[in-house]
C-alpha cells in the first residue's frame, strides 16, 4: 500500500485497515508455523503497511492537538 493511499483515507478507514492487516498478520503467522507459507515476505510487507497506516493516524492526531493549542493561545 502506498503512503499516497493512505493519506486520502479518512481515520475511520485507516482504524479498520489497521485492524484488518493485523488478522492478516496472524493469519501468515498461523500459515508460516505450518509450513504452509511460501512468501514469507508478505510478513514484513504487512508489518510496514501497519505502521505506516499508525504514522499518518499519529501524524492527524498530532495535527489535531496541535491546533487546539494554538487555538488556547490565540483566545
């Protein structure tokens, strides 16, 4: 998933996915312990989808708590 994606997803968007990448993670965790998996690759390609989508749900947090505090200040 690109950063690109991610960033025209709304935070909604970006709760669910989050959630849904970490079953998938367990999912390839389950299938690698039994030998199932064949790309193991896609374990790390969905740990770095996961903290990318945490990043930009942190980064609009930050962003929002940034503005309530200058909002304080201007007041």
């Amino acid at each position: 998933m690109k950063i690109r994606e991610i960033r025209e997803m709304n935070t909604e968007e970006l709760k669910k996915r989050i959630d849904e990448e970490e079953r998938i993670i367990v999912d390839l965790r389950f299938s690698h312990q039994l030998k199932q998996l064949t790309n193991t690759a896609k374990l790390g390609l969905a740990k770095k989808d996961i903290a990318r989508l945490k990043t930009v749900l942190r980064e609009r947090e930050m962003a929002e708590t940034s503005s309530k505090t200058n909002e304080g200040v201007k007041a």
